[in-house]
C-alpha cells in the first residue's frame, strides 16, 4: 500500500521535484499551496502538471503576520 504524502514548499525550487517523483512512484501526493500560488499566472504550467499527474492540493489562506507593539 503506498504511503499518503503531504509536501510543503512543492511549488519551490526543490519541492516541485519531490512532488513529481512522489506522485510518479504511485504515492498519493498532497501539496500545500497557498491561494494566491494558484492564481500565479507563473506558476500555473507547473500547477498543470502536477494535476495531470494526480496531485491533490490542500489550499491555505495567506495572513499577513501580526504585529505586536
């Protein structure tokens, strides 16, 4: 049985090769993206290709951090 996954980082430089070869070896592949990595027009032929191999996105809505005087 093959191990789910859950990649951070899966759009990044290094991450998008984890996220191939994970999916490739039959792994169900989770990566976790934030909304506005998904409406990058820069980043939707990677986006493309991960959905044609399977990958499965959990979606994370992006908050400025808070500043605390």
């Amino acid at each position: 049985m093959a191990t789910k996954i859950l990649i951070v980082g899966g759009t990044g430089n290094m991450g998008k090769f984890i996220v191939e070869t994970s999916a490739k070896l039959g792994h169900p592949t989770f990566v976790l993206v934030r909304e506005a990595t998904l409406a990058d027009p820069s980043k939707s032929k990677l986006i493309d290709s991960f959905k044609s191999l399977g990958v499965s996105f959990v979606h994370v809505l992006h908050f400025p951090t808070p500043v605390f005087n």
